[in-house]
C-alpha cells in the first residue's frame, strides 16, 4: 500500500522526518518497505518572475529576459537572473519555470531523440545567459514546445518547482498485513502515527451545501440480502460536469499509484484512499426507474463489467440492480451499462459495506483483483460510509461543478456496535512477560481509539471501535498493548533450562549415511520434488497430481528420486561435467486406496528414500590413469557399503527382477523378504525422455526400513589370534554360470574354518575354449583355536574344490 | 715373522677405522671420487695392504688374506651406500622423482549447502533441549490452515498460495501443520522443533521458488512467555550468526501466533551500511515468530488460560542464501557440480 507523506500531513502534523516516521510505523507493525522520493526530475528547477524583457541585439528571434529567482539564502535581496529566451510569447510579470545551472532538462527540443541535458552558464551571440525558461515539452510534462509554460499568478517565486506542481512528496510502501484493513487508507495511517507520536488526527472538515431536490424522492434503494449488504448508504449530485481533475488531485492520486481518468472517478478514487472506504459511482441517468435493487444474482447470468470483459453469475454473487437489470457486482467492479462517461450530468455516490467473506468469494471465483474488493474482503468499517459519501459529494460540488442533493439514503437495519472485550492486566503481563501498569495500558489503548472502562481488580472492558475488525478477543488486545509498549523494550529472557553445553551432531542414521556418501566422493543434491506428470504417468499408476500446477512441468509430486535426479544429471551434463556421483536424501509420493492405512493423510503415502546416481568415468582421469566408465558393479559397490553400514548383513540382493520400470540390469535389495530398494541402469527410453545420452546407475532405497534395522549397539567378535591359511584358485565353468552359486557352494563345503571368499578374477577368451569362463577366488582359511596344519588346510580345499566341480562341471585351471 | 703379519692386522683394522670416518664425510661427487682413489684404486689404501700380503709367511697368507677381502669389500659397501647417498635426491644418475605431480586418489564428496544450513539451525535448537519431529508434506485444509486459525474465505490465506491436489488436500505451505499434528499427540510440556520441505504456487525467480525448507520451533508449557521467545531467539541467532549480532524484533500478523513478530538483523554483509542484499535498509529479515494463538490451542484441546506457548518459524534458503551471498535461489535446486563442490 503507497502511502504518501504530504498527503498524509493533511490530517496529522508531522514534525518528523519520513525516514525518522517509517521508522516508528515499522516497529508499530506497519512494516514501510521502502521510500520513493517524487519529483527529483526538478531538482534545480524554481518558479522565476520575469523582471524585464529586451530584444537581443544580434538575433531577431531572442529575447534577453531578467529573471528573478527568489532570495538568496542569507541575502535580503531577490537574485536576477540574466537569461536569453527564444520563445515568442515570454513578456514582463510572467511566473515561468526556471531551470538554473546545474539543472537537468528533460527534453531538450531540439534534439530529435529529445534527450536530457544539462545547462551551464552560456554566452548566446554575445549575451550571458544563466539557465533557462522552461517549455512544458522541455519539461517533460505535456506536449507543447511552441512556447515556455507560463505558470499561475499565484505560483511563489523562488519555490522549487516539484513543489508548486505537487510533486515534492515522499511516498512508503507499506506492507499492511491481512488482519489490518484499518491501514488501508491515509486517515488509518494518520491514526497510527498519531498513537506513536502522541498527536492529534484531524478528519477532513466537510460543509455541504445542499441545493437540489431531496434524494429519496428520486431514487429508491431496496436491500433484499442484508447479510451480504448491511449497509447501504448513498448520496446523489447532478449538474457535474465531467472533465480532468484539478493538478493537485491528479498529484495525489498519482503519487499512490493510481491513473487518473476524470473527476467523478478521481474523486471516489481519492476518497478510498482517503477513508478506506471504497464508493462506486453511478451515472444516475443509466439507472432504470431510478431503483437500486441489492440482491443476488441467478446461475449462468451474464454481466460485463467495467473492464468490458463478460461474466458468468452464480446464485451466491450479491449484485447491486436497477429495475430492469443488474449494475454492478456488489464490492468488486461496476459495469459497463452504467459507466460514468464524457457526458454523465448525474452521479449516483454508492457508500456500502458489504460482508468480508462475500465479497472475496465472488472476487476470487472471477479472478478480480480491484482496490474495492481487497478492501471490502478484508473488512471496512460500516460506521464510515455516510462520512465517505459525504466527502465525495462535497469534493464533485467544489471541482466537478455538481448540486448535492439534500440527504442520504442509508440502508442500514441493524446497526453493527463497537465490540466490547475484557482485558486483563495480569493476563497481559504473564504473557508477554512485562510488567506494564494498568494505567499504562489504559493510555497505550485510547492512543488508538479504544476507550477502557475498569470492571473488576486487574479487569478493564474496553470498546473496540469498528474499524478495528481484527480485535475480536483479549489476545488481539495483548498484542496492542505489546506493539505500542514496544517490542523492544521487552526484556530478552532466556528459558529457564537452556544451556549449550549438550551441543552435538546428533548422530542418526541419516547423518552417518550422508557421511560416509561424501566419504566416497558423493556430492548431495537437493532437487525439486514437482515433475511433469507426462514424463512419469507412463511409469508408475498411482502419481499424485497437483490440480493447480504453476506450468505443466511442475504438475506432478514425483514418484521416485530417479526423475529428478536425471534432470540435475542433464543439468550438469549440459555443462561440461559428465562424470557425476550425487546422491539425495528426500521423499517420494504416490496415491494409496483410501482403506490403506497411511500415517497422515489418507489416501496419499511419502516415502522417504536414499538415491545414489553414478555416471560418466570411475575416476577421475589423473596423470597416470585414464578414467574408466562406470558400470553396474561401481554402483553395486556403493550401495554395499552403504548397506554394511547400517543392516549389516541383513540383506539380501535379489538378480534378474524385471519389475523395475525404470531401470534394467536390476538389482532388488530385501531384508528379510521386505522390499528395501533398487539399483541399476536407466532405461534408454526413460534417458531419452531426459535428454540423456550416457549410461547413468541409480539406486534407490526406503530410508524407513534401512533405519528401522540399525542397531543402537553393535557387539564386538574379538579376532583370532592364529594366522590365517590362503588358497587361490581358479575353476573354469560354464559361461552362465553365476558367480553368486560358486560362492554359496565354496562357503558350504568351506565349513566353519572358511572365514572368506573374495573374487579376484573373471576370465572369457583364449586359450579357454568357447562357452567357457574362468573364476579366480582367494579362500581364507582361518580357525579361533589354533594355527591351521597344511594337512587341514588341504583337507578344506579339497573339498571346496570337489564341490564346486561336481555341482557346476567346473575344473579346476590352477591352485596356489 | 710374526711381527709382520700382526703389523698387516693392525693397519688393517686401522684403515677400516679411517675409511669408515671419511666415507661419512662424503657429500659430493667429488668426495667419493677422492674416496675410490684414496682406498680403493690398484694404487690405493687397500691395494697397498694387498702388496705387503706377499711378505707374509705363508702359514698367516689365508686368515690375513681373508681379513683383507673382507676389508675390500667393507670398503667398497662404504662406497656404494656413499654413492648412493649424493646421487638419489635429484642426482643426474638415479630416478629423478617428481614430488609436484598432483595426488592420486578422489576428492571427498560434499553435503547440500541447505542441509548444512538445517542442520547447524536443528543442532542448535537439539542443544537447547529441544526434540526433533517430523510430519508430512501432503496435508489436509485442516491441519495446514483450518486448525491454525485460517478462517475458510479469508485474506490471509493469500498469503500463502498453495498447490491443492484435491479440495481439501494440498501440498503443505508451511511447517506450521506439524505444531497441530504434536499437540494432538501429546500433552505439555511440548518443545520441538520440525524441519521440513513446503511448497507455494508462486512463480520461479531469482528470489522465490516453488518450494523451500524450514525450520518450525514450537514450546508450550505453563508460563511461557513473549519474553523468553524474544530470549529463545536471540540465544539462537547469536549462536547462527555470532555473538557480536545487533537486531530488533518488529510487531507482524501471522493467524496462528498472537501477538507476532519478525526479528531483523543487522545486514552482515555492509554491516548494516544499507547494501543490494538488504535493499538498502541495513537490515535482514531472519524469521517470524509469535505466541500461540488462543484458539490454536483450543483446537488441540490445551487451555489457553493454563498453558502458553511459542513457535517461530526459519526460512532454510533464505538464510543459506544470505550466509553464503548466493544471488539466485533458483541454484540451489539446479545441483551444478560446479555449485555444489563449493561447499
């Protein structure tokens, strides 16, 4: 909301700077965002007089012009100016707009492109010349270059021209939150400043003179939904004629942002933004039958409103009618059929309150954001309409030229009363922990209009003017009293039992699996959890959409990390860095039938899950390596010692599932027959999708069920102190056979002395004969009671080697 | 003649001594060549010794012989260790190593410059005695708005403008749902922080994005006061942001919290000058806080007149953003390597 300063010193003396001010309204709680200084275009320029005039001596087109410019600081005396003038119509007596040197003219007329310049002391053919007299095109404020601005008799010589035009204002922004529609108006900022600086609010002085025939004998209004409309006030002036506003009304309403358009308009504009109270104004010669009808609309009517865009009506839309047809949605926008136009003599003043919650439902349904419905939305106060109306009518008398009606039509059956609301003092200091006397609060409150009456010991029952809709109980006035004390001078207590001496990383499993991923080189990644519902539909059946989407690309909560996590792959990809080891910590979200029990909200299940995502080279290339891509065993690698970590060896890999739609070359990871996660390579169709075009590994696994397993203690196996016996040995076999079957084999014909098998070897190709590949394993052999004899050792071996040749036809290539 | 070959045993023993202590002074190329021609030339030390063998009696030639073999062949291990001494740094002949060449091995990954920013805020709040929980992102109208005091149909939900899935289901818009979620559960004392994902139907830009972190705080107990939130606050930003911090809390609205502030710190990048970051105010705006609105606690059946209670609430990006001068929050969730491995 744009507040201006000048505007707003026309009800409250504000000795205080606007810096000093949007100070004191901040710490009240009208945060002031920022402060726009207007008219710094006219910085060095002022109003001149033009002492005397006398033809150049050397042009027949110039005029040297003696100019006076007001006094001098610290002199008595006016300074003259000498300055030579090429417009024709400059003469004696004239009040001018004088640029002095050093100013910067904002067009300069002969310049085709008009761009600014600056004025120096310059000699004209021979004469000095000290600045300059303004055209209104130089100027940069109208169109006129054929001569310079004269400006009114009245204009003071020597004021600084932004502000005889106005326009030397300071303006705030203002951020009024939502439960303050009091603020919304320069008279409701007035009242706040004068709660802080201890002043007086002076409401406009408004003389009306009545001179027409009495309203309601010519026009009639009928509320039949007074829920929706409790007050509906009015006033009527004829005779108006429409025409651009005044130069200072223009200023003002400029100056908070608003266009100006003609007088009736402005005026009502300028009353809003003065009392907070929006006014509607009707060209009284488009009402029908001179009847105001406020009642709702039927489904499916049309209504084209001021914007000239065409509505669709419901039932619950409050409308404001003439006899034959509506005229105007009640609180948010008029129409066109009853526009104020060119040639509009009659206004029709509406001044109403309309109900809070109506209006924002209507205004939303359309999508209408207008300065009268965010007002109306919010709530005003039903006691200011005939206030409101009243100005406006006096303002369309003063400048439009209009006759004020005698009297107001004022719709108002049940009249909404200040509210009552107890308070008490020891309630206020317990809370806020202050010790603030009740006479204190008594003095904080009736600085902004809320009288106390003492009740009981420690009770006062205070009455809450209207426009405070937001104070409703005791609370509301505890934080008034904390505002206006200062939040400042409470004191900053500490909770009784906090101290820092217990600060540590809490070590869950989360913290301890991120540790060990960037031990590994991981770099963690935070990606968007929205996605475009196209790409993942045709992967997973239950994705969960969002209704209101801010583009399509967000439309979805994703069903796994994969998908995002192919988007920061892209990414980087995309810019130069192919060889990626990421991981994330975040949720997945997918749709549940409504009889599945979930945790929260039914119907809807967030996974939390652990990704990992490996691309491009193992290694980094270094100067002695050359980096090799990943492949499927990097990424079964990371996802291993991950698992050890945490479910020690509770799990188990389960090969060829083809389930997985996102990944082939699969590896499903269960404990105890539970599902924990996957890993493996991106389908090329889904890579595709992404626009990615090397092979990425993705694992993803269910935090819960990894940490539901950690163990809090892990016990301690001593090692054994005997040496341990070593035997490689390669069996070729045949081509499908899996490594995973050799090793059940070897571990069960091992026997208890096998403590073990590592693989150190896998061989395909010449000299082996086709179809066959060969397995090289080192066994260790090991006993916790004493040291193993070559004898023990050969017994085991013999039998590992036995076994595994009678169940898998292997052979034994070598032994060492 | 025995004295003969007792003399040879005498100088032997003794040139070993000598050799010994000179081969311990080499330090150069030219000092082992001087070495090789002091002892161990034909002309040398030791062939001299080797010459007087043959004026030995011939019953002593074998043990003095050996005695003079093994000599040479101390001598000459005297020579190679001296050589090999002054030649392996660098020298022309040996392996010329290369200490310059860049390490081998790979660099240590890193965490997400938000989870560093959440835990730091998490750890700090865990050390003031309070518990860590956690709710879910996808919530009901209830819990996200209703329950807080949002009445259906008013203004201050524009506040906050959500993603809906359906009606009454959306993506939650703040942490603050959790508050209604522990109080349900549990009876007071309740001290906790939530930190979470929440989402706002706003569009992308440098300064906001469709979802962000926070850090949710909530305390209720009996006599819980404004005074102590300011204190908890400050406790908490001194230990964020350094001791040596200047700040000030001003009055807000939020419809959860009555009465509610924000709290402002002094610009830590111009020290409070007035810079682009803090638009020229000298100040930052760190979080927003309050004490629990009364009706708040009616709805999760706390009574108001009993129990007090506060809650704050931390925006993780922005204070990762204002911490680490990042200008665009928008590379926060595009997880550039070149980004992320700055942390």
């Amino acid at each position: 909301m744009r507040i201006s300063f000048n505007w707003l010193s026309k009800y409250i003396k504000l000795k205080i700077s606007p810096e000093k001010l949007a100070e004191k309204l901040t710490s009240v709680g009208l945060e002031v965002e920022s402060i726009e200084r207007l008219g710094g275009q006219f910085d060095n320029f002022v109003v001149g007089e033009i002492v005397s005039v006398r033809k150049h001596t050397n042009a027949d087109k110039l005029t040297v012009c003696l100019v006076s410019v007001g006094k001098k600081r610290g002199s008595t005396a006016d300074d003259i100016l000498q300055i030579v003038c090429g417009a024709p119509n400059v003469t004696a007596g004239q009040k001018v707009a004088v640029g002095l040197v050093g100013a910067v003219v904002p067009r300069n007329q002969h310049d085709p492109a008009g761009k600014p310049f600056t004025l120096g002391n310059v000699k004209i053919r021979g004469e000095e010349s000290s600045g300059m007299i303004c055209s209104e095109y130089e100027l940069g404020i109208g169109e006129d270059a054929n001569g310079i601005l004269v400006l009114d008799p009245s204009a003071k010589v020597g004021a600084s021209l932004a502000k005889h035009f106005g326009l030397d204002d300071v303006v705030f922004e203002i951020g009024i939150t939502p439960n303050r529609p009091d603020c919304l108006s320069h008279i409701g900022i007035a009242r706040e400043a004068a709660a802080i600086l201890k002043g007086k609010v002076e409401l406009p002085r408004v003389h009306i003179r009545e001179n027409a025939e009495q309203i309601s004998k010519e026009f009639s209004v009928d509320v039949r939904n007074p829920e929706g409309c409790p007050r509906y006030s009015a006033r009527l002036v004829t005779g108006v004629v429409v025409a651009p506003s005044p130069q200072w009304l223009q200023a003002s309403l400029k100056s908070v942002g608003l266009r100006p358009i003609n007088n009736v308009v402005d005026v009502t504009n300028f009353v809003m933004f003065e009392f907070g109270q929006p006014l509607h104004a009707f060209d009284g010669d488009l009402i029908h039958k001179k009847k105001i009808i406020v009642r709702n609309a039927s489904d499916g009517e049309k209504f084209v409103t001021l914007d000239g865009i065409e509505r669709t009506l419901t039932a619950s839309t409050l409308m404001i009618w003439d006899a034959d047809r509506p005229i105007a949605i009640a609180g948010v926008m008029g129409g066109m059929n009853s526009e104020i136009s060119a040639s509009t003599t009659s206004v029709f003043l509406e001044s109403a309150f309309f109900n809070p919650s109506s209006v924002r439902k209507t205004a939303k349904r359309l999508g209408i954001l207008s300065d009268a419905a965010f007002r109306f939305e919010r709530g005003t106060d039903p006691n200011t309409t005939v206030d409101a109306v009243d100005r406006a009518a006096s303002m369309l008398a003063e400048i439009a030229g209009g006759q004020v009606h005698r009297g107001v039509i004022d719709v108002y059956p049940k009249k909404i009363k200040d509210r009552r609301v107890r308070l008490r003092t020891e309630r206020v200091n317990k809370l806020l922990g202050t010790n603030i006397s009740a006479p204190s609060m008594k003095k904080m409150l009736a600085s902004i209009g809320i009288s106390t009456q003492s009740k009981s010991k420690g009770v006062m029952l205070c009455t809450v003017p209207t426009f405070r809709p937001d104070i409703e109980q005791e609370i509301d006035l505890v934080e008034e009293v904390a505002r206006l004390h200062g939040y400042t001078k409470i004191e900053d207590k500490m909770m009784s039992n906090i101290d820092f001496s217990h600060r540590s990383s809490h070590g869950d499993a989360l913290a301890q699996l991120r540790n060990a991923l960037c031990g590994l080189g991981f770099n963690e990644v935070v990606t968007n959890s929205l996605i475009d519902q196209t790409l993942v539909k045709p992967f997973s059946p239950n994705v969960v959409e969002i209704k209101n989407p801010i583009s399509k690309d967000l439309s979805a909560l994703r069903p796994s990390t994969v998908f995002s996590m192919l988007q920061a792959v892209y990414h980087n990809i995309n810019y130069g860095n192919g060889d990626l080891k990421l991981f994330e910590i975040g949720r997945t979200y997918e749709k549940v039938a409504k009889e599945i029990p979930t945790a929260f909200i039914q119907g809807y299940k967030e996974n939390g899950v652990i990704s990992v995502c490996m691309t491009g080279k193992r290694n980094t290339v270094s100067w002695n390596s050359s980096g090799r891509s990943i492949d499927i065993y990097d990424l079964k690698g990371v996802v291993q010692a991950l698992l050890d970590k945490i479910l020690l060896d509770k799990f188990q890999f389960i090969y060829y599932d083809s389930r997985s739609p996102l990944t082939e070359e699969t590896i499903v990871v269960e404990k105890d027959g539970t599902y924990v996660g996957f890993l493996g390579k991106v389908k090329a169709d889904l890579l595709k999708k992404f626009s990615v075009e090397s092979d990425v590994y993705v694992s993803e696994l269910s935090i819960s069920e990894l940490v539901q397993t950690q163990k809090k203690f892990k016990m301690y196996v001593p090692p054994t102190k005997f040496p341990s016996v070593r035997r490689d040995l390669a069996f070729i076999v045949a081509k499908d056979v899996l490594f995973e079957a050799i090793e059940r084999q070897v571990v069960l014909e091992g026997g208890h002395l096998l403590k073990g098998v590592t693989l150190f070897d896998v061989f395909e190709g010449k000299p082996l004969p086709e179809g066959k590949k060969s397995f090289a394993i080192s066994v260790e052999l090991n006993s916790a009671e004493k040291t193993l004899t070559e004898d023990e050792a050969a017994k085991v071996i013999d039998r590992v080697v036995k076994g595994v040749s009678q169940a898998f036809g292997a052979e034994l290539r070598s032994s060492s | 003649m025995p004295d003969i070959a007792d003399n040879l045993l005498h100088d032997i023993a003794e040139l070993r001594g000598v050799a010994e202590h000179t081969a311990s002074l080499i330090a150069s190329a030219d000092d082992l060549e001087k070495y090789r021609i002091e002892f161990l030339a034909r002309k040398g030390s030791v062939g001299q010794l080797f010459d007087r063998l043959k004026s030995v009696p011939i019953e002593s030639k074998p043990a003095i012989g050996k005695e003079l073999n093994a000599l040479r062949s101390f001598l000459d291990s005297l020579y190679l260790s001296a050589k090999e001494k002054i030649e392996k740094p660098g020298g022309e002949k040996g392996q010329f190593i290369d200490l310059t060449l860049p390490g081998r091995g790979e660099a240590i990954g890193t965490v997400h410059p938000i989870t560093q920013t959440l835990q730091d805020i998490v750890s700090i709040f865990v050390s003031m005695g309070f518990g860590i929980v956690d709710g879910p992102e996808i919530e009901d109208d209830y819990h996200n708005f209703e329950a807080l005091n949002f009445p259906p149909d008013h203004p201050a939900r524009d506040m906050q403008d959500t993603f809906f899935i359906e009606n009454d289901v959306l993506l939650r818009t703040h942490t603050s749902p959790v508050q209604i979620r522990v109080m349900k559960e549990q009876r007071p004392p309740v001290r906790v922080v939530v930190p979470g994902r929440v989402y706002r139907n706003e569009a992308i830009s440098a300064r906001s994005y469709c979802l962000f972190h926070q850090v949710e705080g909530l305390y209720v107990d009996k006599n819980v006061s404004f005074s102590e939130l300011k204190g908890t606050l400050v406790a908490f930003a001194k230990e964020f942001y350094g001791s040596g911090l200047k700040y000030k809390f001003r009055p807000s609205f939020f419809p959860f919290t009555e009465p509610s502030l924000e709290m402002d710190i002094t610009c830590f990048l111009c020290s409070g000058k007035g810079c682009r970051v803090c638009k020229h105010t000298g100040w930052l705006e760190v979080l927003g806080a309050g004490m629990v609105h009364p009706n708040v606690l009616k709805n999760v059946d706390y009574d108001p007149e009993e129990f007090t209670g506060f809650a704050f609430g931390i925006g993780v990006e922005r204070t990762t953003i204002l911490r680490h001068g990042i200008s665009d929050i928008r590379l926060l969730f595009e997880n550039d390597l070149r980004f992320l491995k700055q942390f």
